[in-house]
C-alpha cells in the first residue's frame, strides 16, 4: 500500500460557518494507493471526532490507523483499486489547523481563540483539498460517527461532487442527552486547574484532569452497555493491577487507564471544539430532513449498529426514511456489532462485505 | 401533620460491612404522625443517595421534602394513619455522622478517614433506631433507588421485623454501567484542585467544580431521555438568561444551573461514599437472588417505570421472579412516569393508589 503523508498549506484561507476567518490554514493528510488516470477512483474517509489524518497502517508516532480493519489493500475500501484520501479536520490536534497552531496575528498558540469549527467548514475545507489534489469527485465519502455527519453533508451540500456515500453510526443531529453528556465532558475540562481559560500552552501544562475525567464519560458512551457487562460485570481489581488507589471493580481500572492514556495524544481545546461541531450539527436546519435531502444525488448506504447507544440505528433510519421520501438510491441495514458506537470501527464479515460491495456497485 | 425533628446519638457505635467501626454515631430523623397503642403502624423511608431525612413538610433549611408528594396527611403514606420515620444515613451530610462530622480521635472533621459505609450498615443502624424509638416491627419500609435497595435488604436480613416492602425505581445491584457513571463522577471530584484528597474542611474551601460536573453526570442519568428531548431539545439558550459564558443550548444552561445549586447543600466526601454504597450493594453477592430471598416474609411492591434508564424496569422483575420463585408475596409493576429514574420522587394518581392499597391491604 502506498502511503503518502503530506501537510497542505492554504493561503487563500477560509470563511467559517460562524463568521469567522482563518486567513491561511493546514491540513495534514494521508493518502493510500493511486488516483487513476479517468480520476474515478477517489475516497475521502472523514473521521470521527477524536480522530484523525491517520486512517490506515501503522505509523510510528499513530499506531495502527482508525479505520485500518476497512481501508487497505484487499480490504473493505481496497487501497489496490481506489485512490483513498483522509484528512485532519480543521480544529484538531493532529497536524491540520487547531488550537496548538500558532496565530500568525500573535505569533503565540491559537489557545481559546481558534475560531469554532463546523462539519460544514470541513467539508469546504475538503473541496480545497480535492481542488489541490485534481481530484474533479469522489466515488464514495464515507466515516462514522461524526465522520458520518460529514458524508451525509457532502451528499446535500455538493450533490455533483459525490458518486456515493457511506454514514455509518451517525445521524441527522445530536440528541438533546447526547449535547447534555458533551456538556460534562467540556464542564470537566473547562474547570481544571490547568485549563487557563483555554491559554495552558503559555504555562507550559495541560488541563490532563479534566480531559482524562472527559475520555471516562466518553468511553462510557461508545461502549455496549451489555458488551461491558459481558467484559467487566461486577468483578473486582485485582490489587496488583490497580492503576490508581481508588478503584474497586475493574470497570473502573479500564476507564481510568483509557482516560489517562488519551490525554498523551489529544489537545483539550480540539475535544471542546470537536464536541461543539458534533452538537451543532444538524442537516435539517434550515427546513425538514425531507427538504434537505432534496438535492442528494449520491447513492447512501446508512449502517446503524444495534449496541449503538449514543447514535442509535434509529437514527440511521430517518435518514433512510427521507431518503426515500427523496427517491434517492439508498440502503438501511442494522448490523449487530457487540462494540457500540465504536461498532463502526471493527470489521465484521457482514460489514466488511457491505461496504465492499456497495463502492463497487 | 406532626413533624418531630430529632438527633440521637448512639453511644455504643456501630461495626460496618467494611470491618472497621464507629465507636459512636448520630442519626438525624424526622418523624411523621404517632405510633399507635399496638405499635403496628410504623413506617420506615429510606432515601436514595442524595436524599436525607426529611421527607415530607416544608423546612425552613431544607425546603420542601424529598418525598412529599407520597408522603403525608391523606396522602399515598398518610400520615394521619401510620407513624412515618426517616434518618439520614450515616455518610451523609445532613446532620447524621458523615465526613463533615467531627471524628472523636482527631477533633476534626471525618473527611477522607470516615470509613466506607453501605446499605447493610444503613439498615443495621436502622434497627438501632427502631429499638431507641421502641418499634417493634416496620409495617412497610419503602424507598426509591438507593432507598429501594435498603428495601429489599430489610425483607432479606430481617423477615421478622418487616411486613411489607415497597422497592421503587431500584435493583438488586448496579450494573457495570451505572458504576462506570459513578466513577466519572467521583474522578472528577477527586481531581478538583480544592479536593485536598478529601480534607478541604481543614483548607477552609469546597471541590464545587468538581462536585457540579460530578452531578450534572448524574442528572443526565435520572432523567428520561425522551423528557429531555421533549422539554428543552435543540434549543438555544437566549443570552439573558445564560448561566455561564461558553452556553450554546438550553440543556447546557439547565445542567450547569442544576449542577451548581446541588453544591450548595451537598458534600463531595458524601457524594463518594454513597455512590461507593450503591456500586457496591449486591443483594445476590453470596450466593444467587432465588438464594438470597429464601427467608423474605414481607409482601414486596416492586414497582420500575418506563422512563428509567439507570434502573429500568427489566431490573424490578428480576425481583420480581425470585420472589415467585420464592412464593413471596409480590407484585410487579411498570408504571408509565415521564421523569426518567426520578419518577419514583413523583406522585400520579396511578402510583400513589398502588401505595395506598398496598400499605393498607
């Protein structure tokens, strides 16, 4: 597989959806395979809110790809036939454009001041970075999650643009508990000693406390309710492995481990701004769903997955529903998926399958 | 309705569940109404995690109680007819000992040596208020959730001294998910910069930032989600009425509102120490629950509503068919209430008859 990785560099800068302007920005990139001489074989993958440019193989600073179960040669999404192309979303933390960057006005990190970002400034930004790649439409965009929102965008929003779209444990908008739960996690961040207002790079710290406590809260949502109870039920720590003097089962190790790990890789002011993109989001907002997808030309194919709590298939299926009010080609299916949310992530042979035949369709 | 508000110390301590002792203890109590001649009409009200002894009638400090709308003259658990009594329990912060109480050995407050408590130790200081207060016998011991739980362990350990139990809104035992909730919340209390691990009484300060994240966690979990959806929704907040700066929707501005008023009356070390209790009560630990409600006499009311989703109704008819298992006495039943895990806490004509036959019956 052939792995490019590259940051880009916009001078012409973009206007956001809230007003705002970044007069330059980057994104950092990561291709797989070749475009084709009839440059039909383009893939963008949009990734999920805490993820990033680095969808498949390994990499020594990344690790294993999110998505590298489904992208790659031979896989799901075959890096052998298509042309796949992933960035990092303005407002994260991995290369593109974030928080971390430096403020060409103050020449300081951009702190709490970069501007809030938006599923439809990402999308805009990847028609930049398709213009900077000649890429003239993607045969299929595709991700989960958050990741997802921004497929079913990309089909309203530039129905000539996009052949197909993939939007995996996503949905229309964020439920009234999904934003309340996003609420805690920023309220954890926001208040940690080491928040300084979102300004801790000048104090040489990070707000680790509240961003750990905001992961645990997370992770609690993308996990199966019954896959936990299958995997910790109610059993106790061993003493050896206990990662912190406070825990008893071993539910409660998990947590705090992953929790604590994340906060090695992710920025807090990306999780407050990430989460605000996922809360604001709504595709029917100025009209109904119907309306909105009136343009849609792409064929969907919308995957709910049945442990999915925090977007679950339900979700997946008023999008079918307005899809069908449109007479758009689209196919709804609910896969069982033992992982929750996360379920978008792990390939199955049923997923792995349905994926693979619909690109090629 | 005569109310009597009462501290009695308990001189000859106490040994807890968890092996260590307290060599004396208080118990706030309100009563309700008058024991008979025959001392058959005590009622005995277990209050959930955040609850405290007062239970009905408006108090000049505590405002209206907890369960008032169930509770007194002509109502559900009348008042007039049954001598009603609650305490709060031990670990609390309401008058009973707990962490804010001044430990004998130090002449400071408990803070972070008060020792763990649980529903076990909560009904044996129960008993030890039932002989100071020369009750022979509960003739119903009712409580939601948390006090649900100390419901069903007074039918289990006690078959003589309980008649009835009323089980609202409860469970045998938390499951891996509730636990995981819980422990966020307790994370992010103890990473509060004022948490002192556990002795800010002394720093003359209070975790509130911790201990608000840690209840708006908690108040997402009590409440229906559909509620949710269907009283504030998508909603943005108007600026006039914003209770913070970084507030977007309605939801948000609720859960900070919630949150911050819950720490003007409620202590962190509390808040620890009860949910501890309640992630750790297994009314099944020692052997299975068809086992452990082999000696129950009292007729039980197990009664879950729909809205729940922290101890939905799927958890009351385990209950339930341990108890036909047993030949106990019992009924089951799923009531509609629109407010989540908090129904209990809310009278409809529908749960309120259901009390009152069952008490009277």
């Amino acid at each position: 597989m052939k792995v490019i990785t590259e940051l880009i560099s916009f001078t012409e800068g973009i206007k956001l959806k809230s007003g705002k302007s970044l007069s330059s920005f980057d994104l950092m990139i990561e291709t797989y395979g070749q475009l084709n001489e009839k440059k039909s074989n383009a893939v963008l993958l949009c990734h999920a809110f805490s993820g990033n440019h680095h969808a498949a193989g390994k990499d020594e600073k990344l690790g294993i790809g999110w998505w590298d179960q489904i992208v790659g040669s031979g896989k799901a999404i075959d890096t052998d036939k298509y042309y796949v192309v992933c960035c990092n979303n303005i407002g994260g933390c991995a290369g593109s454009s974030g928080p971390l960057s430096i403020n060409p006005e103050t020449q300081k990190p951009y702190g709490k001041d970069f501007p809030e970002v938006s599923v439809n400034d990402w999308v805009n930004s990847q028609i930049m970075l398709m213009d900077y790649l000649k890429i003239p439409y993607w045969h299929f965009v595709a991700g989960g999650s958050l990741g997802g929102m921004q497929a079913l965008e990309w089909s309203i929003k530039h129905p000539n643009k996009i052949k197909k779209a993939g939007i995996f444990a996503a949905a229309v908008k964020s439920s009234t508990q999904n934003i309340a739960m996003n609420e805690v996690a920023r309220e954890s961040i926001r208040k940690d000693k080491n928040f300084f207002e979102g300004d801790y790079y000048d104090h040489n710290v990070i707000p680790k406390d509240g961003l750990k406590t905001a992961r645990m809260l997370g992770h609690i949502t993308y996990l199966s309710e019954e896959n936990m109870d299958i995997r910790f039920g109610r059993k106790f720590q061993d003493e050896e492995s206990k990662v912190g003097q406070n825990i008893d089962f071993e539910i409660e190790n998990y947590l705090q481990y992953k929790g604590e790990k994340f906060t090695e890789t992710f920025d807090a002011n990306s999780y407050i701004l990430m989460t605000k993109a996922m809360d604001k989001y709504d595709a029917s907002e100025k009209s109904n769903l119907d309306q909105a997808l009136k343009e849609v030309e792409a064929k969907l194919l919308i995957i709910g997955f049945s442990s999915d709590w925090l977007y679950p298939p339900e979700r997946g299926k008023e999008i079918q529903v307005a899809a069908m009010n449109n007479n758009i080609q689209s196919s709804y299916i609910v896969l069982d998926g033992d992982h929750g949310h996360d379920s978008f992530l792990f390939s199955s042979k049923q997923y792995s399958n349905l994926i693979k035949k619909f690109i090629s369709s």
